[in-house]
C-alpha cells in the first residue's frame, strides 16, 4: 500500500466527481489541498476556500501563471506539469468506458482519451515514483446523477 500523500491538487473540481472529491478531501487529514481552475469558475469555490482549500487560478500549461483551460486533449501536458511538480500519484479525468476494448479504441470520438492513456503508461514507465489510477465506472454513471437527467444527486 502507497503512503498517503499530504499535498492534493484537484484539477477538474466542479464536474460531476470532483466536486464529490472536493467535499471527501476536506474531511481527510492532508496537510494542503488545494483547487485548480480557471478564473472565470473562482466563485465555485467560496465555501471550500472558506473550508481552508487553497484555490489556484490558472492552467497547468503555464507553470507561472497558471491560467487556461482543462480539455481532455490536453491531459498529457498536464501529466508532464504534474511530473515536473513531483507528483507521485495522478488520477486523470478518466471516468467513463473502457478504453482497453478493441471495438471502443477505433472510435476517433475516444482519440484523446487513448493518447492520454498511453502518454500516462509511458510516464510511469519513464519515472518509476510516478504512479496512476484509471477509475473506469461505465459510460451510464457518468450521466446517473446529472440534474439534466432528473435524478437525485448523490448524498453528501
């Protein structure tokens, strides 16, 4: 079993298993956690700031100013950016299907997602520290608890 880690930066902390994340991080016994997300999405985030969450506005392809944008095709820069700040362990915005099927992977909607994998696979090969998690919940769970789909939130 990995040693827990004491600092958590969530990129991604609004979508629909973030902002779950979020509320769980601030229960746990990390020594910082913190938020990173574009400006224009700052007011997410009062009641965690409020609840001692750092919040970082920015992007993680700019390491100084860190201001832009969290689309998938850009996760393998932000893999490289959370090597380069020493993180040892990445859970990237991965929650739907499994991509390991032959009959998903010629699908280009999945392009992205399957260069993402591969760049993590080959990261992890290149920085032995450097760990993943894929949380593969099927493509339906995605949308379970959508407010768009009527369903009821999940407790918090």
């Amino acid at each position: 079993m990995w040693p827990i880690s004491l600092f958590v930066l969530v990129i991604g902390a609004s979508g629909s298993v973030g902002e779950p994340l979020m509320k769980q991080f601030q229960h746990q016994r990390f020594r910082r956690v913190a938020i990173m997300s574009a400006p224009s999405k700052a007011h997410k985030f009062s009641a965690a700031r409020s609840n001692g969450i750092e919040l970082f506005l920015g992007s993680f392809l700019d390491f100084k100013s860190y201001e832009g944008s969290t689309l998938q095709r850009m996760q393998p820069a932000m893999i490289e950016a959370a090597v380069a700040g020493g993180v040892r362990r990445f859970y990237p915005s991965e929650f739907g299907i499994d991509f390991d099927r032959a009959d998903v992977q010629q699908l280009r909607f999945f392009r992205d997602r399957i260069v993402m994998r591969d760049h993590l696979a080959a990261t992890a090969k290149a920085h032995p520290d450097f760990r993943y998690t894929l949380m593969v919940v099927g493509q339906f769970s995605q949308w379970a608890h959508s407010k768009h789909f009527g369903l009821p939130s999940p407790p918090t």
